[in-house]
C-alpha cells in the first residue's frame, strides 16, 4: 500500500547573534517547511554496507584545521566507498576574507546542537559518542580509527539518491529513498545537505607557517535542503518500512554543480542519543 503524507508545523526564527550568547543545548526547531512524502510497508531489503558520516566543524581562518582535512583523506583512501563528509564552516575567527565566506547558519547551528565544540578543529563521526563523555567532537587522530570502528555496522535503513539536474535553469530535483531493512523504535530525523568540493581559496595553515592562498576547500556545506536537525519519519519504523522524499533547490551561479553532491542522512534525534544510522551521496551532475 502507498500513502501520502505533508509533514506542516510551526517554526522558530533564531537569530545569528542568539547563537553565540550562551551554551545551552540547542532544541531543534519545529519544522515550518511542509515535506510531501511517499510511505509504506513491503518487503525488507538486504542492509547494504555501513556509509560512515563525518561532519567537520572547520574554518579557513583556523590554523589547526588542516590537519582534520588530511585525517578526513585518509579515512576515505582507508575505506573506499564507506565515507561521507560535510565540511561544516562554522570557525569564530571566520571569514578569513569576506568574499570568501563558506559560513553557513546551518553549520553554526549545529555547532551548537552538536557540541557546542570547545576547539577546533572537531570532527563528529556517525554522532557518536565514543568515549561516554556526553562530547561528540574529536581530534583529527581519532578519525581513522573511529570510522574503522563504524564500517563494521550493519545499518538497519538503506538510502538511494537521485539527482536531476537542470543546466539552463539550474533547478536540482532530488529524491531520496529510504528502505528500513530492520526494526527501529527510536524516533528518526532525515537530514540532506548540498556540498561542494574543489573551492580555492585561502586557508591558514599552521602545516606550512601561514596562509595558502589556494588552498583547495572538499567538502563544504553549501546548503541544507532539510532544517538543520532534519525532516521527520513518523511512521511506525518496521523492516519493510520505505519512505520517498522530493526536494527541488536553485543552485547560484557562482556554485559549481560539476563539483557538488548531495549528502543524506537517517539519524536519531534523542537529546542524548544523535547517532547516524546510515548515510549515502550522490553527486549533482553524474
């Protein structure tokens, strides 16, 4: 059976200087946008291999940053195929230069609902805890490692994205699908973001004493197609449970399409427990 569903509810407005007045635990906002999506029951899928989500809270203006780059390279050259990462600008010294701004108020609310992070840079695998110290972040040498620990997981959804792209008008189309192949009882929150790899632009680099001036930024969010904690599955979350989502987003003309990607994920949304379930790319023009 197919059903329809509008997810529609009030939202909250919250401001760029609210974000950096205190440290109390970010609540997601109510959702105002309305998310038409497909539902139902059929069949379980076979779990398809753990994709292990890094988001990296970075900046161009900091000097350690670098280093959370190449560990981030050095996952994905250590598990091919298993490895997503969104470079997540939300450092407090940014912009380096103004007309170079990758700062989005995504990154900077999730800096926050998050962490918040007490340095950078910070590198937040799948959500999880790994220590049992309620503090998601991690250094650059605990990235390999961690993502290792997380390939081995059967995950209990699976996630295909397409993307239809538009050339003259620059209109994105996306579909997400999502295949729960186990049970979930936790209350679970889709997100999607847009990235884009090969910007030049300066960087501070402590690796070589000083600013590059064409650095090559991978990964950076550019947009979240979602609210910043993600759209809601409300359904009973049983194997066989799918869910199809349509967005649709105008990329500007200054982004790259060629370079850019769509990152979706399925995660819980437990003020305690945030973890990724599993997650998935696809890139825009391919």
């Amino acid at each position: 059976m197919r059903n329809i569903f509008i997810l529609s509810s009030l939202a909250s407005v919250i401001t760029l200087g609210s974000i950096f007045t205190g440290c109390e635990e970010v609540k997601p906002p109510i959702d105002m946008t309305e998310s038409l999506y497909e539902t139902g029951v059929g069949t379980p899928e076979a779990p398809d291999t753990k994709v292990v989500l890094i988001e990296d809270f970075t900046g161009a203006a900091c000097p350690n940053c670098p280093d959370a780059h190449i560990a981030i390279e050095d996952a994905y050259a250590a598990y091919p195929g298993q490895v997503v990462a969104i470079a997540e600008y939300n450092y407090f010294a940014d912009p380096l230069y103004i007309e170079q701004n990758m700062i989005t108020n995504e990154a900077l609310l999730l800096n926050d609902y998050l962490g918040p992070a007490i340095g950078w840079p910070a590198s937040i695998i799948d959500r999880t805890d790994f220590t049992d110290n309620n503090y998601l972040p991690e250094l650059p040498a605990n990235v390999v490692p961690y993502v290792g620990d997380q390939t081995a997981i059967t995950p209990p959804c699976n996630i295909s994205i397409t993307n239809t792209f538009d050339e003259a008008t620059r209109q994105l189309d996306v579909e997400i699908r999502i295949d729960y192949t186990s049970t979930v009882t936790d209350a679970n929150n889709l997100s999607i973001s847009l990235i884009e790899s090969g910007i030049i632009a300066a960087q501070v680099d402590d690796n070589v004493g000083g600013e590059v001036e064409d650095y090559e930024h991978n990964h950076v969010l550019r947009k979240m197609l979602t609210n910043f904690s993600g759209t809601s599955l409300p359904e009973e979350n049983i194997a066989g449970r799918w869910y199809i989502f349509n967005y649709s987003y105008t990329i500007p003309a200054n982004w790259n399409a060629d370079n850019m990607a769509v990152v979706a994920f399925v995660h819980n949304i437990a003020p305690e427990d945030k973890v990724v379930l599993q997650a998935a790319e696809a890139h825009v023009t391919e």
